[in-house]
C-alpha cells in the first residue's frame, strides 16, 4: 500500500518539474542575453520523464513510478528574428533567438498540472484506503 503512495508521489515530483520547465521557458521566451549583456539565448528546457523511481522508499515505488531522467537543454530552439537595432544582430539584421511558442509552453503547464492534480487525487485515495483497512484490523 505504500508503495501506491510512492508512485504518486514520484509523479508529483515529476509533474512539478514539467511545470517549472514550462514556466522557465515562458519566462525567458524573448532572452538573448546573460546577465552580463554577452549574447547568450535562453535555450528551451525540456523534460525527460524515465520509468521508476530511484529514491522510493519502497521496491513497488521503486520500480512503478516515475522520475526526471534529464532537464535538457535544446540547442536547437533557436529562431532568426530581425532586430537591426540589436547590437549582437547580423549583416542582414537577424538575431537567433528562443523559438518558444507561449501558447504550447502553456498547454504544457496545464498538461503538467492536470498530472499532478490526478496524483494528488490516486495518492488521497490509497491513503483512504489504508486507512479503511486499518479500521477494519482494529
């Protein structure tokens, strides 16, 4: 019975991630600076979800939840926008920045927290569970 309550919990933790990821992304849709003003694009995070979880506390948790294989960054979300004003723009004007579209980062989060609202609701009912069959023994 525990180890439902692992695996839940294991989502939760994985749906956070996504959630923050997609946050990060709609944060730095229009970033193509560090901190420093040295040109360096906010690159687009994306989540690896892997089967199991390592850290469970049991062997069922263990081997049926899930975990965040890898917070990738994609090198590849790069889109030429025209900027001539931009110090860090081409000949022809055209600065590569984030390819984040706002509209499917948000479908992401809504995705993520559908997900996790859906754990929170398996992990309430096993704890209700186990508390009925307590009841039962006792």
């Amino acid at each position: 019975m525990f180890g439902s309550l692992d695996i839940s919990t294991s989502g939760m933790v994985a749906q956070r991630i996504r959630l923050t990821a997609a946050s990060a992304n709609i944060a730095g849709a229009n970033v193509v600076e560090d901190q420093y003003g040295n040109y360096a694009p906010f690159l687009r995070r994306e989540v690896m979800l892997a089967s199991g979880d390592p850290s469970a506390t049991s062997r069922d948790g263990q081997s049926l939840g899930v975990h965040v294989r890898e917070v990738y960054q994609n090198p590849d979300a790069l889109r030429a926008r025209y900027m001539p004003s931009s110090p860090h723009a081409d000949e022809n004007g055209y600065v590569m920045g984030p390819d984040i579209s706002s509209v499917a980062e948000q479908v992401d989060a809504m995705e993520a927290s559908r997900a996790y609202e859906a754990n929170v609701a398996a992990a309430e009912v096993s704890k209700a569970m186990l508390a009925q069959a307590l009841r039962l023994i006792a």
